[in-house]
C-alpha cells in the first residue's frame, strides 16, 4: 500500500539466510529530542533510486513500515517510535529494540543505559538490542565516548552503531543489522 517502502539493501557480510517473508516489530526508544522521529523516518526513505515514485507517497505521521529484500528475502519492518507509547514495555510484542542517545546529551546517554540495563536485566529480554549514538556530525559537541558505549553496549549482549541521522550516516547499515539480528535469532543454524 502507500505506506510501504520498498528497499534493497545486500549487505555482502551478510550470511544468506532463507527465511519465508516475515513481519517484524521494533521498538524505537530513548529522550525526547535525540533523533528518533529522525531515525525512523531515514529507515523508510532509505536511499533506492528505482524506487524513487514511492518517496512521493511517503507522509509523516503515515505508518512507520519499511520492505527489506535482504538477500532475496523479503521482509517487513514496523518502526514503533517510542515517543508515542505508553513505555509499559513489558507489553510490547516486538522482535527488536533500538536505544538512540545522542552524543551530545550526557543524560540521554544514561537513559539509553538504564533502558538497556531494565531490558535485559528487569525484563529478562533476550531480543536483539542496538544502541545507537546519534548526531555523530556534531563533533565539536560531543561528550560521551564512544568507547564507554561500545564498553557498557557488549557487557549487556547489546550492538552499538554510531550514526548521522542528519546526514544519512550509518542508518541503512543499522536498518541491515537489525533485521539480520532478528532473523539470526529465528534460524540458528543459519550462524
Ligand atoms: P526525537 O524527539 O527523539 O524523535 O528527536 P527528533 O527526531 O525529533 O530530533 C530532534 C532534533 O534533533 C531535530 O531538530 C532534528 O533535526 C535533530 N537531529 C536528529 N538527528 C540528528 C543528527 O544526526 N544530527 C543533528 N545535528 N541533528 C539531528
């Protein structure tokens, strides 16, 4: 329908996995004004010039749905913005959680930190999980490393990426490794 995108992205350190066309559901969490109305709208506009007309029909506020032909399997992804819902998060049904921070707020860093530390130690959740340092274009304004991410990110089973949603840095690659992460974890034997 109108609100869907459709995108081929073949990521080459991607093992070819074979699963039936799936639907997949992740949530979108982290402060307020870090970039995740941002985020989820560079994820269905995804660079792909033969799908060029479906751009006109994408709208804000539209549904957050993006089509993802990784290795000639099709899937569709839902982008649940957690701005929006009510955070009982032990409601939610999704397969994956992203937890954008943004490099140049300190407390949003902690806040990332805390879901990710409820996700997995409170909630006992084993769904992948990304940790994403966003506005990586404001270098001069930086104050959260890195390397503490990445450090606190893999102590929790946690993937860490740093992205630009300004300037379209890093986000198709986190959209990629998000639904291989969901689909590794529903075909083990796939590695
Ligand atoms: P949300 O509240 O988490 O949904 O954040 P938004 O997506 O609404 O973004 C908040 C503000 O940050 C907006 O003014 C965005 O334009 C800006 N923003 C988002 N991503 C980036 C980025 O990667 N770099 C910079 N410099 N600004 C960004």
């Amino acid at each position: 329908g109108e609100d869907t995108k459709h995108v081929r992205l073949v990521p080459s350190e991607v093992p070819n996995i074979c699963v039936t066309p799936s639907y997949f559901r992740t949530l979108v969490l982290g402060s307020s004004g870090v970039g995740k109305t941002s985020l989820v709208q560079q994820f269905t506009r995804a660079d792909d010039p033969h799908h060029n007309e479906d751009e006109e029909n994408w709208r804000p506020g539209s549904g957050h749905v993006v089509s993802v032909d990784l290795n000639g399997s099709e899937s569709t992804m839902e982008f649940i913005d957690g701005a929006n819902v009510d955070l009982d998060l032990e409601s939610y049904q999704v397969d994956a959680y992203i937890l954008v921070y943004s490099v140049s707020e300190p407390a949003s860093f902690g806040q990332a930190v805390s879901l990710l530390l409820y996700l997995r130690l409170d909630l006992g959740s084993d769904r992948p999980v990304y940790l994403v340092a966003n506005k990586t274009d404001l270098v001069r304004q930086s104050r959260v490393a890195a390397a503490e991410a990445c450090r606190v990110a893999s102590s929790h089973d946690c993937h860490f990426v740093e992205t630009s949603t300004a300037l379209n840095v890093k986000v198709d690659e986190l959209l990629v490794g998000v639904l291989s992460s969901i689909q590794r974890q529903l075909t083990p034997l796939a590695g």
